[in-house]
C-alpha cells in the first residue's frame, strides 16, 4: 500500500464543491479544509504509487475549481 497526501488550492466559491466530490472517493481517507495557501488536505490510500498518480489526475485535479496540487508520497520509516 502507499500513502499519498494531497495539498490543494481551490478557486474562490468552489471549496464547498470540491470538498463534497472528494468526500466521495474511497481512496481518499481523510479530507480536511485548511486556512492559508492551500485551501485542503488530503491522504490517499492505494495499492502502489501508479494508482496514487491516477487517483490525483483524474479524480482530483480534473475536478471543477481546482487550482493546483502538490503530492507527497509517504515513505517507511
């Protein structure tokens, strides 16, 4: 398994949107809204690093309002 988290701007007046669509991925475990530069937070739970990539691109960034992401891949201590 690997753990991804996901941070992500939003354009003004999409957060609650966004926020609702993700609620909907089973991948994402967690999803929480942020004060600052970036306006959420995720964590992704998925078989390997490719299903963590599709996750992002086409669930995440493809959704209407999203500005940009930044991913950081867990590693194992």
């Amino acid at each position: 398994m690997r753990v991804g988290f996901v941070l992500i701007e939003v354009a003004p007046h999409h957060e609650q949107k966004v926020y609702e669509a993700l609620r909907k991925v089973k991948e994402i475990e967690e999803l929480h809204g942020l004060f600052g530069e970036w306006d959420m937070l995720c964590k992704i739970v998925a078989d390997d690093l490719e299903a963590v990539s599709e996750i992002v691109v086409r669930r995440i960034r493809s959704q209407e309002g999203v500005i940009r992401t930044d991913t950081l891949i867990g590693a194992p201590m």
